[in-house]
C-alpha cells in the first residue's frame, strides 16, 4: 500500500476525532482559564503538558525547582473495551507528562466510576500494575461502582528542578522525534505499544533522560506525543511557543510495523514518544543520548519564526497548519512572556 499524497494526509488528520478533540480545547483557552498569579504572584502558563508551580512561590528555596501537577481522563470506549488497559494507560499518560515536563513523578490519587464491581475492580488492578511499573505510589482516590457509565481519570504529582516546556521553542532549532520502533500496533484502538514488553527498569531509564536532558541544559522545549499524534503533538508544542515549523515526513522514523500504514503513525499514540525543540549544537549529542539507549531520535524538521507549520516530502510541500488564521488548541503566553534562556 502506498502513502497518501499530501493533501490527502492534512485532510485525514484534520477530519481524524483526536484532532477535533484536541480543538475542543479552545473553549478552555479563549479565557475561562487566564493567564493569572498563582501563590507569590508567579505566573502559570496554561497549555503545557503538567502546571509547573515554582517552589520558591510556595515558601520554598529559590533554587528548589517545580512542583509538577497534571491530570488525564481515559477515552471513554477503551473503558468500555478493556478497562484493565484503561487502567494502565491512565498512569502512563501521566506518568508521560510528567517527564515530558524534564520531572520525575512523585505521586499518583485516581477517580474510579464504573458500572460494575468488577470493572471497578479490573480498573484499579491496570491502576495497580502501570504504579509498579513506574515505582510509583497510589495515595488514593474516589470509587462509585454502581455508576451509569464507567470513567477512569488520574491526577500525577511530580517534581522538576530544571523545565521543559511547550513555551520555548525558538526560531532555527531543531525539531526533534524520539520514539522506541520495536512495538506492535494494537488491534483495535490507536495505540503504538512499544513499552509494557520491557523490564520495568529500562522504561524508568528511557523515561529518565528527559529530565537528564533538562538539567544539563541540552533541551528545554518538549511535548509528550499523544493522542494527537505525531504531527498534532508537533502543533501543540510549536502553537505556545508562537512559532512555525517546516516537518519532513520522510524524516520521521517509521518501524516495519508501519510500512504503508503512514497515516496510522502519525496518528498512533505511542507508550514512548515525545517531541523536542533543541538548539541546532545539541542536536548530535541529544540524539546520541536516546540512540545510546536503543531509541530513535532524528531531527524532523527546523522551527521558523512564521507561525504557518509546512509539511514536505521529496519536492512536494504543503500547508498542515497557519496559526495565524487559526488556533489549534489555542494556548498562547502573553505578548510580554519570554522563556528564560537555556543551554546555549
């Protein structure tokens, strides 16, 4: 089977629901949720991948770094489908963000509706396994298990001292793509699984270089690929930043499983998988870091100053997104914020 043209690729991904759904973020974005102080009048950015709440802001040392604070809910038919799995995807979406964000998770507490005691029972046990695998502690939650439907969300606490964020992408970095192409696709949902084969040890270190990353100043833009996929996860990191992107699809790497499923890549959401905006000089060495681990990482594309996101492939371009004429999920710093410079 051979990929789509261009054009039919943009019309698939704007027309596919993770796409439409990631736009539904715009009714939090055009300001029921501002930009506002948060507890010593520090400033929160909303739009990124976990709240970042400076400590020094809550009473802590100045070079004590940030709480991290996110939160997932789990797509309703995977909960009716599998609801063990929906367990297990709730804590490594977060888990996910967390790392995204350069932190390591601290804590997990869960929500738990369900229809039956024994959907209740199969949630908490995916709950259950995904924390051992993360060496992560389950503070605790809500259950109702006589509900009308059944629902599972997760909320993750975590700490970073250094950040990555989706605030802090530059003109003429690098953008990068790093992903584990030894997986399956799953039968039935969108999902790459490339991370429930591995011993619990080596996912914690895979997932550890990205506040190593971090802290050595090597990057400090990143977003988690989900369920927006690749090229969606790309939109969501470049739109805060107020930047453009020209993205090479013959660039991004593609396991065996995904010969002639292009499409089905791009829209995966992947165990392992996060998007980076790098600074061009620590673009060898940051692939040489996941390429060490038995990780893909390639430069993707190059950020521009246009905030229009082109796609090209051999001598073919075409327009994916213009920011200017529309927002994606809307998310944007106020017009005097501007990312403390970092690594080089």
């Amino acid at each position: 089977m051979s990929d789509p043209t261009l054009s039919e690729l943009i019309q698939s991904l704007r027309a596919s629901r993770a796409w439409q759904r990631k736009q539904d973020l715009q009714q939090l974005s055009a300001g029921l949720f501002p930009f506002a102080p948060l507890i010593g009048g520090e400033p929160v950015m909303l739009g990124d991948d976990a709240a970042a709440l400076p400590l020094k802001s809550l009473g802590g040392e100045s070079s004590a770094g940030y709480l991290l604070l996110a939160a997932e809910v789990i797509w309703p038919p995977l909960v009716r489908a599998d609801p063990y799995l929906a367990g297990r995807n709730a804590v490594l979406t977060n888990v996910n963000d967390i790392y995204a964000m350069g932190g390591r998770p601290l804590a997990l507490v869960n929500t738990i509706l369900a229809e039956t005691g024994e959907t209740a029972t199969e949630i908490a046990r995916g709950l259950r396994d995904g924390c051992e695998r993360y060496d992560l502690p389950i503070l605790g939650g809500h259950l109702t298990a006589a509900g009308d439907f059944s629902s599972v969300a997760a909320f993750i606490l975590g700490r970073a001292t250094h950040l990555l964020t989706s605030f802090a992408a530059r003109p003429g970095d690098d953008l990068l793509l790093a992903t584990r192409l030894d997986g399956r696709f799953h039968p039935q949902f969108p999902f790459w699984d490339c991370a429930w084969h591995l011993e619990a040890s080596v996912l914690r270190d895979d997932l550890d270089l990205l506040p190593q990353l971090a802290e050595r100043g090597l990057c400090d833009a990143a977003r988690d690929v989900s369920m927006a996929g690749i090229l969606g996860s790309a939109l969501m990191l470049l739109e805060p930043s107020r930047v453009g992107a020209v993205i090479h699809l013959d660039r991004i790497p593609r396991p065996a499983a995904a010969e002639g499923r292009l499409t089905d890549w791009l829209m995966a959401f992947p165990g392992y998988g996060f998007v980076l905006s790098v600074r061009p000089n620590h673009t060898p060495q940051v692939c040489q870091e996941f390429d060490r681990r038995g990780l893909a990482c390639e430069a993707i594309g190059t950020v521009t100053s246009e905030r229009r996101v082109l796609l090209r492939t051999g001598e073919a371009e075409a327009l994916l997104w213009n920011f200017d004429a529309e927002p994606f999920v809307g998310f944007t710093p106020p017009p005097t914020f501007r990312p403390a410079p970092a690594g080089g």
